[in-house]
C-alpha cells in the first residue's frame, strides 16, 4: 500500500508547514536537483563550507559519499583547470565587489580525472552592511556548445588562414542599411595599415574605394556591376587602383549577389586580388615577344645581308669556273682543277641556301604550292640528278615503286623534290663504298602513301634518335670527310610537315637506316611536277644561239662582277657590252644609246635597281628595254617582289652562265625577232 504524501504547494509559506510537510518538501527539491541535470551548490563564506547537489555532479562521477567528503571551499582550485583557476576567482571577486550576478565558465575535473566545460550562474546574500555572506549557484555542461564554438573559431581560422595564403581580401555589401565591409586586406592593396588611417580620412569606405579607381576603368567597374545586379551575369571585373604611394596597382573583383523573391538584391559577397605582379609578368611577356619578333626580323635581316655577302664573292668564284668550261684550250688537269673549284663552290653555295631555308621555314616566310604530285616521276627526277654522286661511291640506286607508278600526293611539287633529295642524298653519302640504296612506294591506312628510302650504311645508334632532327647537329660526322651542314634533315621533317606529312626512321646499328615519308595519296588528275629551285650537279653547257650584232647595257658597281660579265662577252664578237658603274651613267647611255637589253643589278649606290627600272619604264625610248634584274638577295621576299617590279627575269647571285645564256638566246636569238637596236 503506498503511503499517502501530503499535497504542498512550492509557493506555500515554509512557516505553514508541519514537519512532514517539510521533509516531503525536501525531498521534492532534491528529486529536482537531481532529475534536472544541473548542479547545485551554497558557498558558506565566513566557515569556507560548501554544500552541493544535484544530477551534474552524479554526471560527472561523483556520488554522496564524495559530497559529505569535499565540504571546504578552499578544495576547489584542484577540481578546476589550472588554466582557469585565476580566472575564475577573479569572476568571484568582481562579483563580491559589485553585487552584479555572477556568470562564468570554466573546465571542471570529473572522477575521471579529464575535464569539462561548465557554466555558472551564481548570487550572494548579503548582511544590513552590504557584505555577502552565502554565495548560491549552479553548475551546467556546456561542454557541446565548446566544441561547436571550438569547431566554429577553426572552421573561421581555416578560412582566415586560406585567405591570408592566398592575399585576397574579401568584401560584403548589405542592402538593407546600404553598408559595405572591407577586410583589411583589401585595403592593404591600397596600401593602408590600419583602420585608424581609414576613419582618419573622413570618408566613407565606399567613396573612398571608389576614388582610387582611375577614372578609366570606374565605368567599367560600374557596368560589371549593374550587368550583375540587373541581369546577374557573373560579375568579374579587373581594374587598376592608385595606391596610396601613388603606385598604380591591378585589382581583379569577383563576386556573387543574392536576391529576394522579387529579385531584388540583398547581399553581395566576394574577393579582390591583387593581380600587379601577373599584370607586370604578362607584360613581360609581351615585351619578351615584342623582342623576339625583332629578334627574329634581325636574324631574317641579318641572314639576307649575310646571303647577300656571301654571295658577291661566289659569284666572281663560281663564274669564272664557268667560264672556263667554256674554254676549249685548258688541258685536263687545268679542267680537273677547275671542277673542283666549282664543285667547291657549289658545295658552299648549298650551305647558304640550307640556312636560308631554315631561316624560311621558323620564320614562316617559306611559301608553298600546293599540287597533284606523281611521286614515282619525281623519285626517278632525284635518281637522275644523284645518280653521279652515286656512282662517285660505287652506290647502287634501287626503286621499287611496287605497281604505285600513278600514285599521287597532294604536295608542293618544288618542296617534296628538295626533301626527297635530301633524305637520297644523305643515304648516298653515310653508306658504305659499294652499298645499296634502295626507295620504295607501298599504301598505308587512311590514304597515306608512304616513300621509304634504305641505305646499307652504318645506322643510327638508337641512342641518338633524339638528335637526329636538331639543327646543325651532325652525329659526330662532321669528323668525317663528309661535307654537310646538319640542317638537312631539320629542313626535310619541317617540310614534310609543313605538307601535313609525317617523317620517321628505323635504323639497325651497322645494318643500315631506313627513312619514311607518308603524304596524302589522291586520285590522279593532271599531275604536275615542277623540278626548278632544286639542282644536284651540274648539266651540259649551254650554247648561245646568237648571230646577229648587238649590245648589252650592264649597270654594276662591283669591279669582280664586271670584269666577269666582261671575260663572258669578250667571248662572243656579236655581243657587245656596255658598263655604267653608277646608275645615273647607266639611265644616261640607256637613253643615248638604246641597247638590246640591259643586265641591272639590285644593290647600286644611289638609286637601287627598282628606282632605275622605274625610270627605264617611265621614259618612252627605254620603256621596251628588257631589263634582267640580277642580284644577291635570294630571300623570297626578294624575289616576289623582283617578279612584280617589272624585270624581264630576275637572276640571283651567283650567277649560273647556263641561265643568262638561255635568257640571252630566248631575247635575241636568231630564231626569235630580237630588239633592234638603235
């Protein structure tokens, strides 16, 4: 039966109650004390005995028998954090003094032995005098909200820490009170110390921001921002700023705005970064390209004027050799020298076209026509023109065009000649005395005709496959007799690309190397293989086919190339030649003494050859004058611009006496009407 518990309001006054009353009262607070979870306690100031209760303290491991244990107040600094002792007893002193509740928090010792946050909620009773006497309060676990709070303040030092690494500053702006937050970051890209120096300015933070903006770039800052707010299109703007110092600095601005039901915006949150430095590299950049540019206008330049030199003295060499092919009184050895001579200088000749080219190609002045090209002509055009320098070897030449004799490739006909011959003739020179060269046709996948050229040399160590398409590298060769300028093979990889074809090898070490070219293979319709530009040896002389009298006007300063033009005439009583060594000279006896054509070189003192050809033109008794050009500028630019000056032809030092003789006879040869001349 359960015994009956008198019913006793909280409210009722403790001198209403009888003794049962109380006790049941008690016990209810006690029940409370402890079912809520919360500690209670009395701190006796003037005994230093401290009652307490209540299910914290259970919580934390400590039961009654702890309770009647731990009575003295003065016990309490070895349940509390060493860390937070003094804080603590300063809370209760500033209590004690100003009578204002106590609120506190501190890490308390469990039973344990580890620790926990708590909070407290404390007041005193005093005496008439004011003094306390009791101080009654309560201990809870807040021990969650720390670590929320200690999660929150690393979660805001992660941040802080991200952006301090990353020099952003970041900003707010708040619609409702028209305010804006700069981090002080941001105004260290302006170069602002501290707060102080800000408010110091007078201004509002907006209005100062904006008046470091230059005046240029602040409508577009603007329209970033409206196109952001009106049509929330991303807004990300750069815009320089005038520092403080004066400094013009770069600021890149992001930022994303957040709108209300009615799209209206609320808030706007982002970063500014400083982005001088990348502005300054870019600029760089762009500076270092600028050189480079010059640079390489310099070395186009440079080569040309070097060509140009080069060439004067090769013509005088290369010319008289020529010359004396055409004489019938040498005897062999004389003639034996005198091929060597040329051979020489056909060599050297070879090495200054092989740099222009490169020259051409980087540069990307090289011009390129593209046609149907029969491949199989075109390999049995090389074989023909290597085929000496082959035999010189004892090197057998092999074709194997496997029934591809039509197979045609969309190609420049003059270009895909000259990398052709480059790949045969290097398979000639590094063969072995007595070797093989063989070249084949055979289809490969997605169109692709493929031309392979293998030599029975020495191979290529796979080691040095790298090295094989680097400019002016030869292999070590260049310690053999072999003449090269390790530019060929550079010069016939950026062709064939330049085709949009691919170049490759194989090599086996003392077994021979095998190069391949694939092109695009087309259907055959009209193909057209054009051999000019390219030569490997010398052919036949030329005869002049000229009977009839007639004189020639040759307008040159340089006294070698006269005299050389000079020995060439004197050979032919029909031909007679004229020498002005200044252009003025040379439009003077042009006019007084019209000839039959006139050899008119590029670079004279004075007027150049385009100026004196202008005049020729320009003037009614010379305008029917054809007038070949003849000069050392070879570069294409040179030579585009000589075809549509007006030239009859346009001739390059050095200067192939087969070719002035064809041009010679196709002017004024007996089976064509020549100029009369006057």
């Amino acid at each position: 039966m359960t015994e009956y518990q008198p019913t006793i309001s909280m409210s009722q006054p403790l001198d209403d109650l009888n003794g049962d009353q109380l006790k049941a009262l008690v016990e209810r607070y006690r029940r409370i004390f402890c079912g809520s979870g919360y500690g209670f306690w009395e701190w006796d100031l003037n005994s230093h005995y401290i009652d307490w209760s209540g299910g914290f303290w259970e919580s934390i491991g400590y039961d009654d028998e702890d309770r009647k244990r731990l009575t003295d107040a003065r016990q309490l600094p070895a349940f509390i954090h060493p860390d937070d002792v003094e804080q603590m007893f300063e809370s209760v002193r500033e209590h004690l003094r100003t009578a204002e509740p106590l609120y506190t928090c501190y890490r308390v010792k469990t039973k344990w032995g580890d620790y926990i946050w708590t909070q407290v909620r404390a007041d005193s009773i005093r005496d008439e005098f004011g003094r306390a006497m009791y101080i009654s309060g309560v201990n809870f676990d807040i021990s969650e909200l720390k670590d929320v709070e200690a999660a929150l303040r690393e979660s805001e030092a992660r941040q802080a820490r991200i952006i301090q690494a990353s020099n952003d500053g970041i900003w707010e702006w708040y619609a409702e009170r028209d305010a804006f937050h700069f981090s002080a970051r941001c105004w260290e890209h302006l170069g602002y110390s501290d707060d102080a120096e800000l408010h110091r300015s007078g201004k509002d933070l907006i209005k100062l921001w904006r008046s470091h903006i230059l005046s240029e770039d602040l409508s577009l800052f603007d329209h970033a921002l409206e196109c952001h707010l009106k049509d929330q299109r991303p807004f990300d703007v750069e815009y320089r700023v005038r520092a403080k110092n004066g400094e013009i600095r770069w600021i890149r601005a992001r930022g994303k705005a957040s709108f209300d039901f009615d799209g209206l915006p609320m808030r706007m949150s982002g970063t500014n970064m400083d982005i001088t430095d990348i502005k300054r590299a870019e600029a760089r950049v762009m500076r270092a390209k600028e050189q480079a540019e010059k640079a390489n206008s310099a070395k186009s330049e440079f080569l040309s004027s070097m060509s140009h030199e080069l060439r004067t003295p090769l013509n005088a060499i290369l010319g008289y050799a020529q010359l004396f092919e055409y004489d019938d009184n040498l005897k062999q050895v004389q003639k034996d020298n005198i091929r060597e001579i040329h051979a020489a200088g056909e060599h050297l000749l070879r090495l200054i076209n092989d740099v222009l080219d490169l020259a051409k190609i980087e540069s990307g002045t090289m011009d390129t026509s593209f046609q149907n090209v029969l491949v199989s002509r075109l390999l049995t055009d090389c074989v023909t023109l290597l085929q000496p320098q082959a035999d010189a070897r004892s090197v057998l030449i092999k074709t194997d065009f496997a029934g591809l004799d039509s197979a045609c490739v969309r190609a420049d006909p003059v270009r895909l000649k000259q990398a052709l011959l480059n790949l045969m003739s290097n398979a000639i020179k590094y063969n072995r005395v007595g070797g093989e060269v063989s070249i084949q046709l055979e289809t490969r996948p997605e169109r692709m005709l493929r031309v392979l050229v293998h030599d029975t040399g020495s191979g290529i160590d796979e080691s040095r496959r790298e090295e094989v398409f680097q400019p002016f590298n030869r292999l070590h060769a260049e310690m053999s007799k072999v003449e090269g300028s390790g530019v060929g093979l550079v010069i016939t990889k950026q062709l064939i690309e330049k085709m949009d074809g691919n170049i490759d090898f194989t090599s086996t070490s003392g077994k021979g190397t095998t190069f391949w070219v694939d092109l695009h293979e087309v259907k055959p319709a009209e193909p057209v293989v054009m051999a000019d530009g390219v030569q490997a040896e010398v052919g036949a002389l030329t005869e002049l086919r000229i009977a009839s009298r007639h004189h020639i006007l040759y307008i040159e300063d340089n006294a070698t190339n006269i005299r050389l033009m000079e020995h060439f005439f004197n050979r032919y009583k029909n031909l007679s030649l004229v020498v002005a060594e200044e252009p003025f000279v040379g439009l003077y006896c042009a006019r007084q003494n019209p000839p039959s054509a006139i050899i008119l070189d590029i670079n004279l003192p004075g007027l150049d050859g385009y100026e004196v050809l202008n005049v020729l033109q320009s003037d009614p008794v010379t305008q029917k004058i054809p007038v070949i050009g003849l000069s050392a500028n070879v570069m294409s630019i040179d030579l585009e611009k000589g075809r549509e000056a007006g030239f009859y032809e346009y001739l390059t030092k050095p200067l192939r006496i087969d070719q002035l003789v064809n041009i010679l006879n196709d002017l004024l040869g007996d089976e064509k009407s020549g100029f009369e001349a006057g």
